[in-house]
C-alpha cells in the first residue's frame, strides 16, 4: 500500500537554530497518526512542511509519493491543513464563510452548493451559521473550521493541535468527527501536546521532544514496551 506521507531524514533551520534534527516516520493510507510531544517540540514546523509552506533544509518528504518541494502543487490538491491559530472571515456569517471556501474548491455551482451543505452538516452550527463568524465562541469558530478542513473530502487532513484551548463536550465531538472521516476513507496526521487525548485517538503515534522523534509506535504498545499507564508515562521514560 502507498504511504500516505513519508518523512526521511528531515532537517529544518531558522538562523541558527535547528528546530528539526534529521526526523523520520510514515503515515499509513486511512490511519489517524499523531505527532505528539510538548510545546516547542517541532510539531508545527513539521506539519508546516508537510503542508508545503516550509522549505526542508535537508532531508526528503513525500506526500502520497509526491515530493512537498518539487510537487508541491500534487500535494496541495490532495490535502487539507488546519493550523492551530486558524481564523475565518469574521465578517462573514458562518455559512457564507463556507460558501466562500467551497468556491476555491468546486468546479460548477452543483459542486460548490455539494462541498459547502457537507460543510454545513459537519459544522452542527445549526441557526448560528447565519450569524456573523465575530459572534463565536472558540468552541464554535474550530468546529466551523474542521468543517472547512474536512468538506473537500481531503485525502490527507493534516490538524495542527485540533481541540487545543477546547472544553470536554467540543473536544468530544471533533474527535468524533474525525474517526468518522478516516471511516470515509481521509487520512488523518495531527499533532498534540495533550497525550492524555490522543492516547483514545489515534492509531500510531511518533513521540517527539527537541526536535528529535524519541519513539513511535501504537498507544498500546508503546504502554507495553515502557510497562507505563498512559502516554505521558512513556513520554516521560522515552526522554530519560
């Protein structure tokens, strides 16, 4: 089976400071991989990458055997990338937000109405979606985000810290959302600080701390090989 992404041997650089040291890992087809590890661990800037917003320095990443550099247009057409500090058109209500976004997407108006009512269905923003995107909470604007991130039905969904800053029942419901379109056939990378979370989420997960990848495996068996309770438990025993 063709990896979704693979990362071999990735360096990346700002001036002086290495933020990525030499990283690898893959990402199977239809899988929820998760990059875990603390803040400033290198998360974002790999994600950034991948998206092909960054340049590598050195080493090589491939989305669904496409090169982020040299494809970086093959790549772009086969993924969705949801930032951490993503925001919406506040000026717009949240519906004509989605509307806008499945304009860039759609090639007839059939399309464009398609994309955006699957938009509007993940959402669940209901009533609320006629109302300007200013009026939102957090909880709100995230969910009419992944909404956007996840209506073009992406091959490869790339969530940058998902549910971060997110009470319980909103965290809930975009996990839930989630598992429901690796179901549909999206493959799902994202990263977290929180391994609590994760640990219920994701299928494989890569530990990364400093810019190095410390581990990866499942939750499971990672558990298994540091005999630890949960993730953070690993994590911990894994940087020793």
């Amino acid at each position: 089976m063709q990896k979704a992404t693979e990362v071999k041997d990735l360096i990346k650089d700002y001036g002086n400071f290495r933020a990525l040291k030499g990283i690898s890992f893959e990402v199977n087809q239809g899988e929820i991989f998760g990059l875990i590890g603390p803040n400033a661990a290198g998360k974002t800037t790999a994600l950034r990458v991948i998206s092909t917003l960054l340049q590598t320095t050195s080493g090589e990443v491939k989305v669904f055997g496409y090169n982020v550099i040299k494809e970086a247009d093959k790549v772009r057409e086969r993924i969705s990338y949801l930032p951490e500090e993503a925001g919406a058109y506040k000026n717009l209500s949240g519906k004509a937000y989605l509307k806008f976004m499945a304009s860039f997407y759609s090639t007839s108006n059939e399309e464009e109405i398609e994309i955006m009512e699957r938009g509007i269905e993940l959402a669940k923003l209901g009533k609320r979606l006629k109302n300007k995107v200013s009026t939102y909470s957090k909880g709100m604007s995230r969910r009419l985000l992944l909404a956007r991130a996840l209506m073009i039905n992406p091959k490869l969904a790339i969530l940058d810290e998902p549910t971060s800053g997110l009470d319980v029942i909103i965290s809930h419901e975009i996990r839930r959302i989630i598992k429901y379109f690796t179901k549909k056939g999206t493959t799902v990378l994202l990263s977290s600080h929180n391994m609590l979370e994760v640990e219920f989420l994701c299928d494989r997960i890569a530990l990364i701390d400093k810019g190095v990848i410390v581990e990866t495996g499942t939750p499971q068996g990672l558990k298994e090989k540091y005999n630890a309770k949960n993730i953070e438990e690993v994590f911990i025993n894994a940087i020793r």
